[in-house]
C-alpha cells in the first residue's frame, strides 16, 4: 500500500474547492494546488505578500525572480491580478474576506487544533509568519500533509504536542491515505485512497478514526 502522491493528492483536494472561491495556499505541499483546477472552475489564488490572481509556478528557471509566492517560490500572475501592499493582503486575511486556506501540518489534533509552525526544537523556525492570522480569519482550513513523518510517527493525533498555530481550526484533512473531517466526534474518515484499508489508515492515526458514513439512498 503506498497512496496517493504529492501531486495526487493536491489533485484531490481542488475538487473540493467551490467554484469561485478565494484561496490561500501554504508553503510546500498546498503550493501545488495552484496546477489543479477541474473544468469550468475558477479559483483565485492569494499570497499573504501582495498578490490576488497567483497562478501556477513557471518551469524550474523561468518565470520573474522578483514574483514570488510567501515561500519564496516563483510563480505567474493570472489576467487581472491585483498586487498590494503586505498590510493590505492581511487586512484581506483579518477581514475574513478568504474562503479557505490550504496549510501543511505537523500535527493536528482530533479537535482540529493544528501545530504547523515549529517543532519546538532550539533550531526550529523562530517565527510562525502568517499562518496564526490565516486560521483566525478565513473561512474555512483544509489541511494537505503526509499521513505521517518520515519516521513514521502519525500527524493526526490526539492532543498536539507541538507548538499550537491555532485551536479548533481545522475543518478537514487530505493526506496520501485518505481524506478525513474534523468533527465534534473526532477525526470521521470521509473517503480512503486507492488500494488503502482502513485498518492500515487506522494504525497510522494518533487517535481514534470513525469510519466511512452509510448513506441511505
């Protein structure tokens, strides 16, 4: 069983998204959202460093060195899109003028609180950027992380043991195993991935996994 790849997995999570939606991705893995958009959808894509209207990253060389994306990757602006001060953008987060934000993780808790930010560690990253603003304003958080680290130890836990960004933020998560919500219940597994069983989702979950709704037709 190997599940979905990286960019299967942000394939999986843009068909999800409404039509029409503003969105923020986070750095690393949710950046690849950007070359996922099933047809007939528009999506627009802001980063919290003052463009609304981000489009896809170039090939490995192009693109302008002086348009990037919060983390620092090079990326392409769509017709029509706006740049503004960094101040504005976050007055966009704060407002709540955002429909969803896609975040990594590297932990989140069967509440939804979510450590994103910092292992705690004396050589962590000193500083959470915007990623504590992102959870508090916009509308909706999806999270897109591997299942676990590459140690092998689960991402979805019962109580976060890292540095919190937020609590009780995180409305659903897509991992390369399977697609689960945030409920008041727990973690509510919402769909496996290809080949997967839930037993082996299940063993590689902190905390305890509610199975696939029946639905009565």
């Amino acid at each position: 069983m190997t599940g979905l790849t990286r960019d299967e997995m942000a394939n999986r999570l843009a068909q999800d998204i409404p039509n029409g939606s503003y969105v923020n991705l986070g750095i690393g893995i949710p950046e690849l959202v950007t070359k996922f958009v099933p047809i007939d959808c528009e999506f627009i894509y802001h980063t919290e460093n003052g463009l609304l209207g981000m489009g896809p990253s170039p090939e490995e060389g192009g693109g302008d060195p002086e348009l990037i994306n919060a983390g620092k990757r090079r990326v392409t602006a769509l017709p029509g899109a706006a740049y503004f001060h960094h101040a504005d953008s976050f007055s966009m987060i704060r407002g709540g003028h955002l429909d969803l934000c896609v975040l990594g993780a590297l932990q989140v808790s069967k509440n939804g609180d979510l450590a994103n930010w910092s292992t705690g560690a004396p050589d962590a990253i000193p500083a959470v950027g915007g990623a504590m603003d992102l959870v508090a304003g916009v509308k909706s958080i999806y999270v897109l992380t591997q299942h676990c680290t590459k140690h092998g130890e689960p991402k979805l836990v019962e109580t976060c043991t890292y540095p919190l960004t937020g609590l009780n933020v995180v409305n659903r998560i897509y991992t390369d195993l399977a697609v689960i919500d945030v409920t008041t219940d727990g973690f509510q597994l919402v769909e496996l991935s290809p080949g997967i069983e839930f037993e082996y989702v299940q063993e590689r979950t902190g905390a305890q996994l509610l199975p696939i709704l029946e639905t009565t037709e």
